[in-house]
C-alpha cells in the first residue's frame, strides 16, 4: 500500500513536467524503451545528457567570451547541443537552442547571449526537476509500463 502514494507522486510530478513544456514526446519514447532487463535506462539516457552537454555549454562560454563571435564555430556548437537535448525531449532547452542558432544566422551576438543566458536558465530548472523525478521514481520502485500524457 505504501507504494500507492509515491506512484500518485511520481505520476504528477511527471504530468507537470509535460505540461508545464519542460518535455516532449521524445521522453516517453526512451521510456518505452526502458524495461525490466534495464529499470533505469531514462535516468541513464538523461545522466549521460548532462554530463555530455556540460562540454558542450564549456565550449559555447569560451566561444562567447572571444571577440569578434565565430557565429560559424557558435552555430556548430549550438547544433550539437540542440541534437542532444532533443534526444531526451526536453522542449524548452530544444526552443532555446534554436532561438540561439536563429542569432547566430543573422550576426546578432547581444541576441546569442540573451538567448545562451535563457537557455543556461531552462537548462538548470529541467536538470532540478528531473533529478527530483528520478529521486521520487527510485523510491517508487519498478513500474509497471510506460504511458503517455494525457
């Protein structure tokens, strides 16, 4: 019985990541791909994300510190770090990056550090509320099978 309440948790805390933007449907994809032979396989995925990406936002601050910008070199950077965050689903990280790449076509280098600075934002709030998800969802235990949002 225990369990039920943690599961109720674990569900909205989940909905909320939803609706609140933070994730896309990529996310129930890797969820799909998660069972019993590999429990923890999203959580995996999504740590390899942020000790991936964190290269990735190092490389894009020494870039940014470097005048005049390598919009070219930015873009690069930029694509990569998109790619990344879409493969977890995390939509507002996603937006973000191509609000950045959209600076970075049209040489606007106050509009790419507007746009890192927002992005660095959304970055940091997805990695704190999944890390909270991932904590609630271990103590939950196995689940039964993944499903979508309503």
């Amino acid at each position: 019985m225990e369990r039920n309440p943690m599961r109720r948790q674990l569900a909205v805390m989940r909905q909320s990541l939803f609706d609140q933007g933070y994730l896309d449907e990529q996310f129930i994809q890797l969820e799909e791909l998660q069972d019993d032979a590999n429990p923890n396989f999203v959580e995996e995925v999504v740590t390899l994300y942020y000790r991936d990406s964190a290269r990735l936002i190092l490389n894009i601050e020494q870039a940014l510190e470097r005048k005049p910008f390598d919009f070219n070199k930015l873009d690069g950077y930029m694509h990569q770090f998109k790619g990344s965050s879409s493969s977890i689903g995390a939509q507002k990280v996603k937006a973000e990056s191509t609000m950045f790449r959209e600076y970075c076509k049209s040489g606007n280098g106050e509009g790419c550090m507007r746009a890192f600075q927002q992005l660095k934002k959304e970055y940091a709030t997805l990695k704190k509320k999944l890390e909270a998800y991932f904590q609630v969802a271990r103590q939950a235990g196995p689940t039964e099978s993944a499903c979508c949002p309503k």
